[in-house]
C-alpha cells in the first residue's frame, strides 16, 4: 500500500489528536479522527470518556462543512458493534465518507477486520497500516489486555546515580527534584492502576493520587481521573485510615484467602477486598494481572519497593521501566533498585533496552523494555 505525504501528514494530525484523549477514555482506546475534504481539515477529534462518543461521531458532529466523498484518517478501525455507542462505520456510511484511511486494526473480537469489511461492503474504498507503529503506542495497554489478557505494566522508580532508591533508614524524600515528581504525576493520569505493596503503604502512606489539573495535563474540559490503587498485602495489613484507600477512586486490596484478621474493618474503610486464588497462602502476581485485565485495566503503573517490582521483573511481566535518576551518591548503605540477588553470572543478567531519555530538570528520565528470552 503506497500512502502519499497528504495522508502521511492527515495520520499524523490524527494521532497528535489521539494523544490529548489517553488521559480520559479508559477502558476505550483513545482514538483519533480527521475528515479531509478537498484537502482540507473539515474536523479532527478524539474519543471522548467511555460511553460518550466514538473519534468518528465525534468528528462527524464538528464538521464545518458537506463531508460527501471525504476522507476520514482514524487511528484505530471504526467500530462495527452496538456498544455503549453506535457504530461508527454506520455514521461514516451515511455520511458519506468515500475513503478511510486507518492506521490500526482493532484487536477487540468484536470488531477486528469486521469494521473494514463493512465500511468495503458500503462500497468504501479502505486503506490500513500508515503510521501504524506509532499508533498502536498511543494505546499500547489496550492492545495488549485484547491480545494477552493482561495488562501493559510499567515500573516506574527513582534512584540515586549510584542506583539507590531509599537510605537504610527507609528515607526517600526526596531523591528526584519538583520537575521529575511533576512528569511522575503525567504517567499517573494516563494509568488505569497504581500498583504498591504493602511495606510502601506502611512505610509511607502515599495517597498515590493525581494532583495536577486538567489544563497542567493537557485535558481542558474533561475531568481529572483519579486511577484505582491496587495495593498487594498478603496478611492485609493495611491501616483501615491509610492514605491510600481514599475516596476519590476505588482502592482494591488482594489478600490471601485464609486471613480473617483486619478483615471487617477494612471491608468498612471502603476498600474492595480481593482474594487471591482458591488454596494459595501467597499472591500470585500473574492472576494478579489477569483479574485486573478482566475489570477492563489496560494500564498499571507500579509505584513500589524493590521486593515487588523485582518479584514482577523475574516473572517476566513487566512491560517498561521509566526510571529517574538523580544527580546525587547515596552510599552503599542504601537500599539499591532492584532485590535481584539471585544473579550470579552475567549471562544472568536481565537484558534490556534503552527506548528514550532526556533529562527533566536536574535529573535524567530514562525509558527501557526488558527483553525477554
Ligand atoms: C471506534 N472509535 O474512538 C474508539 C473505538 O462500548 P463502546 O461502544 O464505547 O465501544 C468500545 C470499543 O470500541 C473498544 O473496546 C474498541 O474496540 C472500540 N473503540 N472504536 O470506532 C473510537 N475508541
Ligand atoms: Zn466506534
């Protein structure tokens, strides 16, 4: 398929407006839409919340003028299902859209290729696959819950440049600067989930909530969503007043099956109490993952200490690491990033890749995917 510089540069308006939706349409992809007509821009929009309108209708509601025989850019393929909405490839139809140009095929069972055929079947000529990479980052979770039936997890953590992440006391604040703990609160907003444990509750007591506003995250006009807390607590020991169980999202607690303890007080404080599986006195981290991908997560962001973010990375279930590293030595004495002592030899070691870096005030924002055999 040969894609000219005008639809190149069509996709790309697309996919720029896909972005300024991440923060809002969970469990939804955030989807782009620009209609072309006579090479102009008749409309661009994204996805709004879930349950509110598709890109498409969106796009179609702000047109400024007659879309006959247009063109429709859409990062992801039209839906062709009555969801909470209408589908879209219907009101593409009966507006009558010539040509679609879609980057990504939708992975959801109940569309995947059925929307192209249908938009075929009304005589529409479809193209797909132009900036197709750079789409399918926009919603990489949702991708991956439709394609594994897991959640995209993504550690984020702080450390010293000689790889420490609190003093042996437990101290930690503050290891990064304000800009780097500012950015932290962007990779919140987009997050479905915020995944601890429950020594980071008790040592801490984080709120791990989002502090910015709407326009400081880019979303003017659209409400500030507060991600779920997700907190891992074998013997639930969490404080029935922590932080972290607030009021603003919902705070999910999993905990082994056998513990009665504590078990009614924090049932009280608000907090959903989830039992990991039948028989076990421990959590298992991938049904974890799993039971979360079946209450519609695409996104977790793991705010924890070395135990369970080591624990995740020797399971092989991390996605990314975004890490912060500060211009400061802490001393050997400190707690280092990662527990992953079992590596004796280098052909051990767990690989990764470098995918970005730039520095964020006085400290350096370092993305990396590990590569897994
Ligand atoms: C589109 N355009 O902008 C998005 C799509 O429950 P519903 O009706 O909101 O449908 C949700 C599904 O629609 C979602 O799982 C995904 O397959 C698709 N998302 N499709 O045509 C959009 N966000
Ligand atoms: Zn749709």
């Amino acid at each position: 398929m040969s894609f000219s510089t005008a639809d190149q540069k069509y996709m790309s308006l697309a996919i720029d407006t896909a972005r300024h939706a991440i923060n809002i349409t969970t469990p939804n992809p955030a989807v782009g839409c620009v209609i072309v007509v006579n090479d102009e821009v008749a409309a661009a929009a994204h996805t709004l919340p879930a349950g509110d309108l598709h890109a498409e209708a969106q796009a179609l509601l702000k047109v400024d003028r007659d879309v006959l025989g247009g063109t429709a850019y859409v990062t992801l393929e039209p839906c062709c299902h009555h969801g909470k909405t209408p589908p879209c490839t219907e009101a593409l139809i009966a507006a009558g859209i010539k040509r679609v140009v879609i980057a990504q095929l939708d992975p959801n069972p109940l569309v995947a290729g059925k929307g192209v055929d249908a938009l075929r079947a009304a005589g529409i000529d479809v193209e797909q696959g132009l900036l197709a990479d750079q789409a399918m980052e926009v919603n990489a979770g949702f991708f991956k819950r439709m394609q594994t039936g897991l959640p995209k997890v993504t550690i984020k953590a702080a450390m010293s440049m000689d790889g420490r992440t609190a003093m042996a006391s437990g101290e930690s604040k503050w290891i990064t600067g304000p800009d780097a703990r500012q950015d932290v609160q962007k990779l919140r907003a987009r997050s479905c989930v915020i995944l601890t444990g429950i020594d980071t509750v008790l040592a801490d007591d984080p709120s791990m909530t989002v502090r910015m506003s709407a326009s400081e995250l880019s979303q003017e006009g659209f409400v500030v969503r507060q991600p779920w807390r997700v907190i891992l607590d074998t013997h639930l020991r969490t404080p029935a007043n922590a932080k972290i169980i607030g009021e603003d999202s919902r705070c999910l607690i999993f905990h082994a099956q056998q513990v009665q303890e504590n078990l009614e007080v924090l049932q009280s404080s608000g907090a959903d109490l989830v039992t990991a599986l039948k028989g076990k006195d421990s959590i298992d981290l991938k049904s974890v993952l799993t039971s979360l991908a079946e209450r519609e997560i695409n996104e977790v962001l793991v705010e924890a200490g070395a135990t369970l973010t080591s624990a995740l990375l020797k399971q092989e279930l991390v996605d990314e690491i975004i890490l912060y590293i500060a211009p400061k030595l802490m001393g050997s004495q400190a707690r280092p990033l990662f527990d992953l002592s079992s590596i004796a030899s280098m052909q051990e070691a767990v690989e990764l890749e470098f995918t970005d870096f730039k520095q964020i005030g006085d400290d350096l924002k370092i993305r990396a995917i590990p590569k897994y055999s």
